[in-house]
C-alpha cells in the first residue's frame, strides 16, 4: 500500500512539487525549511515519521531540527533532540557519502542508531544542492523492508526542494 502511495506521488510529482516549492517560498529559516520538508513528506507519503537534520555550522554534526510523528511534541517542538557526527549512523553515512542509505532490518545493520523508539527500516537521503550538504531528511518505520525505490525517489525530491531553499536562505550570508 505505501509502495503505492510514493508511485502515486511520483507519478503526480511537478504538481505535488510545485506546492512544497509555494510553502517553501514563505520559509524564512533553516528551521522553517525543515518543518515544512518533514510535514510535507510525511502526509504526502503517507509516513510513520519523517526527521530533518540540519549540518551544523562546524560541518562535522547533524542535528535534529524537525519531526513527523511520535518525536514531535507539538506543533513545531520536538520532543528531544539527537545530534550525530558525520559518518555516525545511517543518517551521517548518508551525509558523509552524499547518497541515500536504506536498510531493511536495522537489526542487522550496524550503523543503525535507536533514537526514541527501535524501528526495523530506516531511508535516509541528502539534502544538497550542487556541492553544499545542508542536511538529511531521515525516515524510519517498525516494518522490516518498508521502504523501496520509489519512496527514495519521492523522499529524494522533497529533499532537493528544500535544498535549493536553504541555498537561497544563505545565500545572503555569503554576500
């Protein structure tokens, strides 16, 4: 079923795309840019949860600035924050490497990381744009083999959009 609702969305995509881009376009702050990729990714593809972590300004750790799903406390809160070192978990391999990371069953993956609940599979995928890494938006389920290929195009996506807008946010500190 969820296979189908990323296919769904795939297939939909310039359209369901072009309206993250419109909620996007009102995000003044990294952490605006973060809540609305995870609360995007998360109704649309219909997700247990969806986290966004953001580099930090040392470029050597990943922290938790926005969640879908039991780790959100309330509207734009997390319930606590977890920071990893780049290389750390799946979600610093998917930084350091620069590529989506997926595991079927986190029990035999060893660069899984329990955060505040022990899922089975775990998709991670950069947010980048060009060469500038600006984060991960992570996504774990209690199923074993939930993910697929077509949930890593979409979640791929989404995360590109919010790249090219914390480009943008930043692109003013650069001047």
């Amino acid at each position: 079923m969820s296979s189908r609702i990323a296919a769904t969305f795939l297939a939909n995509a310039p359209a369901r795309l072009d309206a993250l881009d419109a909620r996007l376009a009102r995000a003044a702050a990294p952490t605006d840019v973060a809540w609305t990729l995870c609360g995007f990714a998360g109704k649309e593809l219909d997700l247990v949860d969806a986290i966004a972590y953001l580099r930090d300004p040392c470029g050597a750790t990943l922290t938790q600035q926005a969640a879908w799903g039991p780790k959100r406390a309330a509207s734009r809160v997390l319930e606590s924050r977890l920071t990893l070192a780049v290389g750390q978990g799946i979600v610093g391999r998917c930084a350091r490497l620069r590529l989506p990371q997926r595991t079927g069953d986190a029990r035999f993956d060893p660069r899984y990381v329990p955060d505040d609940q022990a899922n089975l599979s775990e998709l991670a995928v950069p947010i980048q744009c060009g060469r500038a890494l600006y984060g991960v938006l992570d996504s774990e389920h209690p199923d074993a083999d939930f993910y697929t290929l077509a949930h890593e195009h979409a979640l791929q996506a989404i995360a590109e959009r919010g790249a090219r807008r914390l480009e943008a946010l930043a692109a003013p500190a650069r001047r």
